[in-house]
C-alpha cells in the first residue's frame, strides 16, 4: 500500500525531544489514500458518500490497510466507525486491524453483530489470543456504527467499544504500520471514518552532523564492479577486511569471500583473497576482528574439513601468521526466524551483539546481547530494549573499542532513506540502558541503504557501505566523523613479549584487567615476532600481564582514568622462566607514599603470584623491597623491608608456607636506573621476588 503523504521530520540536536502530535483522519471522500477497490468473486470494495464499503465473499478474512508511520514507543491513538449491513452471520468478526507488517503479523480488535468482542496477536503465523468473544451490551446489533478505539498512553495500552474502556494492557508489542478493516467471513461492512492521533517519529540528528563532510570511496584498489560489504577495520586503522559478492576468482563466485586490503603510508594497498580455510564454496563475511588481528568472528558453522556446515557463527585464530579452522560458538536458546543474520564481537571478546529475530523481537531483526559463558558457548540472547529497537529491521551492529559506543542500521528509526546508520551509548552494564540513538546525518546516510559501519580505535575515520557514486554495486566509503559521533577515547598498547632470560619473543596469552576490583577486562594473543595489541578504554586503572606455561608473568599497568583523547603505547612483556636465580619484579603492587600498607590494586598481581607459588611447592623465594636514593639511608632501609614484609604477610594468609619464603629490605643499595629523573626514581621504588 502507498504511505500516506503526511510525512513530518523534525531535525534537532542532542538533548532535544519537543514532539508534536499528527492527526490523521480518513473520511472517505475520494481515494488519496489509495485503498483497495476492486470487484471479484473473493471481494469488493468501494467508496460512495463518504463511506468505505467491504464484501467478503469468501470463508477467508481479508484486510483493507493502509500504511501510517506510528512510533509504538510513543503515545497513539487508532479510533474507526464500522458497522456490519449484511451477511448471514451475525456472529462473524470484523473491526480493527492495526499494528499490521505482514500478513502473518497483525493485532485484530473485533466485535461481532451478536454483541461480542475480541482481541487477538498474530506473530509469524501464530494466534495468541489475549480476550475471546466476551459479550457487551455496549456493542450496537446489525446497520447501527460501532466506535472501537485504542489508546497507549505511557506504557498502557487501553481498549474501547463505543467510548467504554472494556481491556488494558501493558507492553503491547506494535510489529508494524499498517492500519484498517478486516472481515472474517461472508460479511459486508460500512466504514464512516478513520482517525488517526499519533506523536511523530524524530528525525534526532547527531549534534555535529557536519554539512561539509564528503565520504570517499576507497577506490580500485578495494572496492570493485561486484558487491562489497560488511567492512571491519582493524583497531589501528591499517587493514580492512570485508566480503565481496560475484567476484569470478571466489570460491562460489555468486556467494560471498572474504578479502583484504592494507593501508601503507596512507595507500590502500591491491585486495586480495585472505588465506587460509576462511572461504569455501559458502558465503562468508568477516564480522570482528579482536584488536591484536589474531581472533576473526565470521559467518556461518564450518566442518572440520572447512566446507560450510550450517547458520551461525564461529571464531578463527591466526598462529604463526595462518589462520585455523573456524570454531563454532555455541549460543544457549539461539533462534532466528529472519532471512539474514549479523553478529559483532565487543573488543574485550566477552560479549557479542546478535541482530536476529526470535519471538520476543519489536518486529523483524532486533539487537541482542550475549555473554560469554565457556570456551566457545555463550548465554541466551538479551533484547537490547526498545531504546534500540524498532517494529522494523535493526541490524549490523558494530561496538566501537570503548566497548560502550554502539553503531548500528535500522529501517524502523526515522532517517533519510531505505536505512540510516545511527549511534547510542551504553549507559551501564545491564546492556538494556541506552541513550536515544542519533542519526550521523545526510552526509553519512543517503537516499538509499546504508550500513555496515566500522571505526578504528582512533575515532578519526569510519568505514561503512553505500550504493552512493559506487564503482559498482556496494561500495566501501570513508567518512571523518564528529566529536558527538567518535566513541570515547581509548589508549591501545602494544609490543613484544620476551623471555627474561634470552630476550626471544614467545607465543603467550594477554590478559587485562581493572585493578580495582580485579575484574578481567578482555584477553588477546601474543605471537612471536608481531606481538600483542590491547585496547584500554577511557576510565580505568588496568593492569596486563602474559601468560604461558613455565613462566611468571611480570605485570605492567597503565591508568586511563584522565584519558583525553587516543593514546598508543608500547610495552614489552617479560615472562620469567621458573628457574632458580629469576627475578619476578612486581609491578602492579602499590603502596601510599611512605607507607607499607597494601592497596587494593594490588591483591590481583599477588593472588596469581600465590597461585604460582602453590603450583610449584618445590620451589623458595626471597622478596625484597627497594626504594630511590630519596630520603636517608636509614628510612629507606626500613620503609624497604617493611614493604617486603607487607607482600610476604600477604603470601602467608594466602597459604604459602612461611618456610619458603624469607623478606629483606635493600632500601636504596640496589638501584635498577638511575636516580637523576623521576622515571627513573619510579624503576627504582619496587618490590621484587627472586627464584631461590
């Protein structure tokens, strides 16, 4: 059906919800609105003196709709006069339809001439029937109007029958737009009028939607004459992967490949086909990348042997610069009755965004969450709420490495075209908690699709697909994006990590976490000569460490409380073997100036230094305390050994046997830099544990 022509858009900034009520009402005095009149042996239709008149002349219902944009997250009102004038039954149904997507998603509000009334959902075929033929004097017999009328008012949705409330609700789903009649069977029906209060959906525009901004296509080098899509960006914007459609050197050339390109001295290199068991004879698509470019989500479930096996999603890691076979995640209660699906992997590898429809989804695809729960399994998928979703699709979710900032597609928010790429923040870790979701303007959404959107951890530049001026089908674009657009700041670290003993890379795992409270903030592989990359969002103290069998870590830590803008960092990584004479230099424990009183911080570094001594009985140690050369030789001595035994009172509660370990204090008599700089003044102040 045409949509009626009584679109209003208002554009305001962050912080703006004036809204303004549309009235809309249908009184029958010509076809503007495009209803269906036609004549046949099934049914009739038309308008004469104001009045829409429908026949049924089957033992099926049929529906006469028309499309009206109503926002179901705000306030609406749907009132219609309809009378039945003819037909044998006067116990069949006819009234209301509304909330109409397809024709197996529907509400029906009916009456019937013998004076009873119904409420009914339909979803995906199925009838749930919420009021089944309660009897009403209220309803008016045979040729006489009836007035039926919904109301939402907040989260209320209320039911009349000739200005009589008879049921409410809450939270009534509203899955699409259409509103009308519809006549059960053998009946002929009069409507007078449909009247039609809702708030507007708001246009709420970014509030630096820039005019002057201009997306560039990346050119020959990536994009082609076939179909580009689903673009991720590595987090330090140097490569992009992303799947291309038709392209004859695929390995089904009307499915989908992933390829590659990366970006030298600011050129994006020739694409090329990525290696390794990732394309089959399928349709694959990357769909994260983790920040250290070793762990891929990607479509679809493969075999063993690498062919495609079924829908779903699963990880591929890179050792040694190949990547493995993809490994199926496992998500508890997965569903999805939609044609398509999307998946993103938040940067700490912990939680994944699911774009599916199941049976508690607004309308077709809405986001969800998942936790990670095990090795490859995840927890039953989270409505992100209706702050998110819409009664249309939403979908190619992306959570930029803040891990809050979310940018996402929707066909059901208001917008400039088939679908609009929009941005929210996560407001807390209920992941249902949402900011309303902005627009990121013309100059990134266009007339047509628009989607898939990616942003590197820096927040200059994001990446995004669009039909706009393409070389093809699909195109990747760039765009620089605005400061209400960038995801907060974050500072990635990165480097090698080395034996003490021989200074040679080794393969290890990465884990972060936040001090405070000890919580693991994500985890990354290092692999040798490449190293490790981690992304620390804005806003905590974190400490870092390898991990690898026979070694100890030592921990390094990095504070992005007062985080202003992006950082990159580098820090090597030592693992000291567990052999005699090592020195284990414990970074991540912290003391008060002048004090020997453990911090809070500290007891993660010293509960895994526990844990290793535990696992290795066979071994003892020394710790000892050091401090610069500020202050007298006697205070620095004490406040040394004072530390030292402050670690070693730690290690006894945690059950280390007292006859393993033995403290010392060296105050300034052992200086590891020099004490000319606060840097190194800062080496200096330590405590250390040493392989007996």
């Amino acid at each position: 059906m045409k949509t009626l022509a009584i679109l209003l858009l208002f554009f305001i900034g962050i912080g703006t919800y004036a809204q303004k009520k549309v009235t809309f009402t249908e009184e029958f005095k010509n076809n503007d609105n495009n209803w269906k009149l036609n004549n046949n042996s099934v049914e009739s239709a038309k308008i004469t003196n104001g009045v829409l008149t429908v026949k049924n002349n089957s033992n099926t219902g049929i529906f006469w709709t028309i499309e009206v944009p109503v926002d179901p997250h705000q306030d609406y009102s749907i009132e219609i006069s309809i009378s039945q004038t003819d037909g044998k039954k006067t116990s069949a149904g006819f009234g209301l339809v509304f909330g109409k997507n397809k024709d197996s998603e529907y509400h029906k509000f009916k009456l019937s001439s013998s004076k009873h009334w119904g409420l009914y959902s339909f979803k995906r075929g199925k009838e749930k029937v919420i009021k089944d033929w309660v009897p009403s004097m209220k309803i008016n017999g045979m040729k006489k109007a009836n007035i039926l009328k919904v109301d939402k008012r907040g989260e209320d949705v209320i039911f009349y029958i000739n200005g009589e409330g008879v049921y409410a609700t809450k939270s009534f789903v509203f899955t699409g737009n259409e509103v009308g009649v519809f006549i059960d069977d053998l009946l002929t029906v009069e409507v007078e009028y449909l009247r039609i209060t809702y708030q507007k959906r708001l246009l709420r525009l970014a509030e630096d939607a820039r005019k002057d901004l201009e997306k560039e296509n990346l050119g020959e080098n990536v994009n082609s004459k076939y179909h580009e899509s689903t673009p991720i960006i590595s987090a330090n914007g140097k490569k992009i992967y992303y799947s291309v459609q038709g392209d004859p050197t695929n390995h089904g050339s009307n499915d989908y490949d992933i390829w590659e390109s990366t970006n030298i001295n600011g050129v994006w290199q020739a694409r090329k086909s990525i290696e390794g068991p990732l394309n089959n004879g399928g349709s694959n698509y990357p769909i994260s990348i983790t920040p250290d470019e070793n762990t891929m989500m990607v479509s679809t479930v493969y075999r063993s042997n690498g062919s495609y096996l079924k829908e779903g999603v699963s990880i591929s890691q890179k050792v040694n610069g190949k990547w493995g076979v993809p490994v199926e995640q496992k998500i508890e209660d997965y569903v999805n009755l939609a044609a398509y699906n999307n998946f993103c992997l938040t940067p700490d590898g912990k939680k994944m965004i699911l774009s599916i429809e199941t049976y508690d989804s607004y309308g077709d695809q809405d986001l969800y969450v998942s936790f990670k729960t095990g090795e490859n399994t995840w927890s039953k998928p989270v409505n992100l709420g209706s702050q998110i979703n819409t009664h249309g699709t939403d979908f190619s979710p992306f959570i930029a490495a803040d891990g809050k900032t979310l940018y996402f597609s929707s066909k059901g928010h208001a917008g400039f075209g088939n679908a609009d790429i929009y941005v929210s923040k996560r407001l807390d870790d209920t992941w249902t908690n949402w900011s309303p979701p902005l627009n990121l303007g013309k100059n990134i959404n266009s007339p047509n699709w628009d989607g898939y959107f990616t942003i590197s951890a820096q927040g200059d530049y994001a990446y995004l697909i669009s039909y706009d001026n393409s070389l093809g089908k699909g195109d990747i674009f760039r765009v620089q994006v605005g400061e209400s657009i960038k995801p907060e700041p974050v500072i990635m670290v990165y480097g090698q990590v080395l034996d003490a003993k021989t200074n040679l890379p080794i393969n290890a795992e990465i884990e972060y976490e936040i001090l405070a409270t000890g919580e693991q903030a994500g985890e990354a592989d290092a692999t040798g000569d490449d190293g490790y990359k981690i992304v620390l969002p804005k806003g905590e103290f974190y400490g870092f460490q390898a991990k690898a069998e026979g070694y100890v870590p030592i921990s390094e830590h990095f504070d992005a409380k007062e985080l202003s803008e992006y950082a990159e960092k580098k820090v090597t990584l030592y693992m000291v073997p567990l052999e005699s004479g090592q020195k284990i230099r414990l970074n991540n424990t912290f003391f008060d100036t002048g004090k020997s009183d453990l911090r809070d911080e500290s007891i993660s570094e010293l509960t895994r230094i526990a844990l290793i001594m535990k696992k290795n009985p066979e071994l003892t140690f020394e710790i000892s305390g050091h401090t610069d050369n500020v202050g007298s030789d006697a205070t620095n001595k004490t406040l040394s050994e004072s530390r030292a035994q402050a670690v070693f009172n730690y290690l006894i509660e945690r059950g280390i046997k007292k006859e393993r370990l033995t403290f010392i204090g060296y105050g300034e008599t052992k200086p590891v830099d020099s004490n000319d700089t606060e840097d190194g003044r800062q080496n200096n102040r330590r405590v250390e544990i040493k392989i007996l």
